[in-house]
C-alpha cells in the first residue's frame, strides 16, 4: 500500500466519529444514519481519485454523504413525509428530567427545516467554520450564516430563558 493511499484511508477511519454524528442530525435514525455513512466512506474509495491531495479531506467526504442524504431525500419524498407525520415520542415519557431536556431538544432540532439543522450541526457542533460548511452544502457563506442564524433564533424562541 502506497503512501498516499495509507493516509488516504486513515484520514476516512479518523473521519468516522464524525461522519456518524453529522448522519444522524440530516437521517434524524441511526440506522439510516450509519447507511449513509457506509455509503459516502464506500464512494469516498471508490471516487479517491477525484481527491485532491493537500485538499481538505473532512470537506470533501461531508459533501458526499450530504449529497447521499440530498439524494435518498429526493427518492424517498413520500416516505419521509409519512414518517415526519408520526409523532415518535407519544409512546413513552422520559423517566429523568435530563432525559426529558434531552428529548424536547431533539423534537425542536426536528421541527428545524433540514437546510437550517444541517448548517447548525456542520457550524455549531463538528466546528465547520462558515465558509467550510458553505463547500459542504454547496452555498455562499452569507446564506450558511442566515440558515445558523435562524435555526438558533427558532431554538432560542422554543426555549427562552432558561439560565
């Protein structure tokens, strides 16, 4: 195995944590979740060559699983419109007060439009700045700022004060 190959495949291995993360805030399901990441590190190895090296690698694995995620959202429209109808948390209360804190976020980062939750995970928790995350989503920078702005204005609305 060449060099550049050997750090190729270990930059997608140190990317996994990652990845992952970022694939259930676009999926909202781990199972799902863990396909598309399958299916980007697999388009990652199979597309390498169109890798620039010395180029951000993190960027341009994102891209692809956004692009995935962008893409079984077109082929499954109906699906997903059925599945956002249910409501997945009237079945069991949480037990803890954490738990519950825990799950009223998750329910507000779901009513979040997917461009304003996918450009809130990409800044605010796996530390994009905003001009990466523009690379990743395919934007200008000022509309990523718009689309982190709105989204923590909705959750700040959703929550207020809760110091």
């Amino acid at each position: 195995m060449t060099g550049a190959l050997s750090d190729f495949r270990k930059g997608l291995a140190a990317l996994l944590p990652q990845l992952r993360a970022f694939a259930r805030f676009l999926a909202r399901d781990p199972g799902r979740a863990d396909d598309l990441v399958q299916d980007a590190i697999l388009r990652a190895m199979t597309e390498e060559a169109q890798w620039e090296p010395g180029t951000d690698l993190r960027a341009w694995v994102f891209r692809i699983l956004r692009n995935g995620f962008l893409g079984q959202v077109r082929r499954g429209g109906a699906e997903r419109r059925a599945l956002e109808r249910l409501d997945r948390g009237a079945s069991a209360a949480p037990a803890q007060l954490a738990a519950a804190e825990l799950h009223e976020l998750d329910r507000a980062l779901d009513r979040l439009s997917v461009v304003q939750r996918e450009a809130l995970v990409l800044v605010a928790a796996l530390g994009f700045s905003i001009e990466e995350a523009a690379g990743i989503c395919g934007v200008p920078a000022g509309t990523v700022k718009a689309r982190v702005s709105r989204a923590r204005a909705a959750l700040a609305q959703r929550f207020g004060d809760r110091g």
